[in-house]
C-alpha cells in the first residue's frame, strides 16, 4: 500500500486555496514569458534554417539537461526549501536571459551561442521542474488535487493559447534581444510572489541525508515497487517516445508540409492550447473516471490515432484540427499521470520520484527526436515527414494496448462531491 502526501490537516477552503490561488498565478506568469520566449527562439531558429537536425540539436539543448539534473533536483527537491530552490532557479534562468539577450544586441547570436544559452536555462530547470512539482501536493488537499491540476492544466493551457499569438505579432516588431527580456520580467513577478507565501518544508527534511546517488536509487526503487506508480511511468515513458518526437518537430512539418507561414505555426499552437483549455476545465468540473488508469489509458490511445491521422491530413486546416482534438484529450494523460504520481508517492520520496518523472518524460521526447529527425530530411518531399507521424502514431496505440494488459487500477480519493467513491490501493 503506497503512502499519501501530506496535506493540510484543516481542509477549509479559506486557508489553503488563497495559497494554492497565488502559487499557481506566480507560476502561470513565469511559464508565459518563458512560453512567448521560447516560441519566438524555436520559430526564429526554424524560419532561419529549416533543418530538422539543427532544430533537434537545438531543442535537445533546450530540454536534454532538464532530463539530466532532474534527478539530482528531486534529491534536492526532498532535502531543502522547495521554495527557495524555485525562486534560486527562476532567478538564474533569468540572469542567462539577460546573456542571451546580449548576445542579440551585440550580433553574436549564433546557433552554437544559442545553444549554450539553452543548455545553462535547461539544467537550472532541471532544479525547478521536481521541486514546483512537489510544492502543489503539500499545499492542495488529496480529495481536491486532480481538480487543482486539471484547472492549472486549463490556466497554462490559456497562458499557452496567448503566448504563441503574441510571439509571431513580436517577431515582427520587436527585435529578439527586447522579446527575451520578457521572460525576465514575469520571472521577477513569479519570484516575488512566490516569495510571500508561506510553504512548509518537505517531509524527510530532516532525516539523515545519503549520497545523492543512493537517494536518487530510492526514487527509483520506489517507482518499481509501487505497481500504480510503475505502471503510470511506463506507460508515459513508452509513448511518450513515440508522440513526442513528432510533437517536438511540429514547426519542421509545418514547413515542410504546408509551407511554414508564421500564421500557420501560430494557428497550430493555438489550436491545441484553446482545445487543452477546454479539456482541463471539463475534467475539473467532472473530476474523471473513478478509476484513473483507464483515463490515462485512453488518452494514451487516442494520441496515437491523432497522430497517425495527421501524417494523412490533406491539407493544413486539417492538421490544426487534429491538433486541436489532440489538445482536448491531453489533459487524460498528462493532467491525469501526474495526480497519480502525487498520489500515491510517499510524501518523504515526493520529490524525488517527481525527479524521476521528470526525467522519464522529458528525455523520452528529445531521444526519439534526434532519432526522427534525419529521417524527416532524407527527401525533399513530404513522404518522409507524413511516413514518421504515421508510423509513430500506429506503434503508440499498440504500446498503449499492451500497456493495459494487467494494468493496476488508481481509484481516486473521495471528495466532497464523490464521497461514494471509496479509495483503494493496489
């Protein structure tokens, strides 16, 4: 039987919901200006070369050395302040911004230099990412967490919805060194905000501390011997590797399959953030099936026929509507996994098995990329790029299908408006 997070022991709406409220809103503005930064880089990068290798070079720099230090984050995560390892990282994100800024007003901005830049933000990311990851569970009573994710899932869904728009309005007017300055100025906001709130110390704070790398084997281990937990990580590991890669090189198949407007890049994002919008909101208001599994299940498999489909589409209007359907079933699986990870992880390993997820799914992407990439450039034309979506798409349904052979079930908590539903652990 797994253990619960703990929560605050006075489940009053009053006390915890002004802090969950604030902490979200702080981290909402840190992801819109990273999110309006980083669409404006990746679309400047693709605009620039059109190579789907250097792209994938580039996005691997950009999220590689999250995957790497994440593990150690998640040590970390469970041995100090939260809070301070949030606001120490999003302080020096914000200080190589101003690098990268530099490096555009004195036209040094070279991909090489770029790609510098973006390793340096990936690895204090990799600090960030466990130890944010953590924060919400301690502060979000167990019955009303999935509520909680699946509302952020729909505000950072509306942050994402915005910041692509605004990105291509300021790539036209806006020179990049005063775009990446944006970043700088939400991080600022997000750190004070973050700064007021009082966020109490992780559970095993205090216990006798062991090498980073006999921790990180614990997390690991815990992992593997909780099935649902096991379960839920294979399953994002597996398809993850085959949906992200494609996912990841969106602006390189836009290109090369419709053209590569600004417009049609934009119209991409916006499709898939405005439907994942929708789609957290329903689940918030529905709280989900009873048993989380077979949400997550689903959506495993309906992103694989999503994607397949959109290595068939005619046409570019077709592919943004497949975006969109990919967007509203979204929240399923990842909205979902994540609940059942906080849930079910025992509160003085949150953090680092959140460290573990990170990793799992945030190299799982960048490694099938690099793989899929040269393939997309082996020709000229689109048969290359519309064979990867297909083929990807297809082996993702079959994994998700094997996935579900003998998987556990993750039966939520009861709440206030499920009180019938009775929790049971595998």
């Amino acid at each position: 039987m797994s253990a619960r997070p703990q929560t605050p022991a006075k489940t009053d709406a009053r006390p915890w919901l002004r802090t969950v409220v604030l902490y979200l809103a702080g981290q909402t503005l840190s992801l819109f200006g990273s999110a309006v930064v980083g669409y404006a880089v990746i679309w400047y990068i693709a605009l620039e070369t059109g190579s789907a290798v250097r792209f994938a070079l580039l996005a691997l720099a950009a999220v590689l050395p999250t995957g790497l230090v994440a593990l150690p984050g998640g040590v970390w995560a469970d041995r100090y302040s939260r809070k301070l390892l949030v606001i120490g990282a999003d302080a020096a994100i914000a200080i190589i911004t101003v690098g990268m800024a530099a490096l555009f007003w004195l036209d040094w901005a070279s991909w090489l230099a770029l790609a510098g830049c973006l390793l340096l933000r990936s690895a204090l990311a990799g600090v960030h990412t466990p130890a944010e990851a953590a924060i919400l569970p301690q502060i979000t009573p167990p019955e009303h967490l999935l509520r909680v994710n699946a509302i952020n899932s729909s505000i950072q869904s509306a942050s994402l919805l915005i910041a692509p728009a605004l990105a291509a309005v300021l790539l036209v007017w806006w020179e990049m060194s005063w775009i990446l300055l944006l970043d700088v100025v939400t991080a600022a906001a997000a750190i004070t905000i973050l700064a007021r709130l009082a966020i109490p110390p992780p559970p095993g704070a205090g216990e006798e501390r062991r090498h980073v790398w006999a921790e990180i084997g614990a997390g690991v281990k815990t992992v593997l011997r909780v099935a649902v937990l096991r379960r839920t990580m294979w399953l994002g590991l597996v398809v993850y590797t085959l949906i992200m890669p494609a996912a990841m090189l969106t602006p390189i198949v836009v290109v090369k399959l419709f053209g590569g407007e600004p417009w049609q890049l934009a119209a991409v994002e916006i499709a898939y953030s405005g439907a994942m919008i929708l789609g957290g909101a329903v689940l918030a208001a529905w709280g989900g099936l009873s048993n989380r599994m077979t949400m997550m299940l689903v959506g495993a498999v309906l992103w694989g026929v999503f994607t397949l489909a959109q290595g068939l589409a005619p046409g570019v209007w077709t592919y943004i509507i497949l975006w969109a359907a990919f967007g509203l079933v979204a929240p399923w699986l990842t909205t979902t996994s994540m609940t059942v990870l906080q849930e079910h992880s025992p509160p003085e390993a949150l953090g680092k098995v959140m460290g573990v997820a990170s990793t799992v799914m945030l190299l799982a992407g960048p490694v099938g990329m690099v793989a899929i990439a040269p393939l997309m450039d082996l020709s000229p034309d689109q048969t290359p790029v519309r064979l990867v979506l297909i083929v990807t798409g297809a082996l993702a349904v079959v994994a998700a299908g094997i996935a579900a052979v003998g998987a556990p079930p993750a039966l939520r908590p009861p709440s206030v408006k499920t009180d019938r539903v009775s929790h049971q652990e595998p």
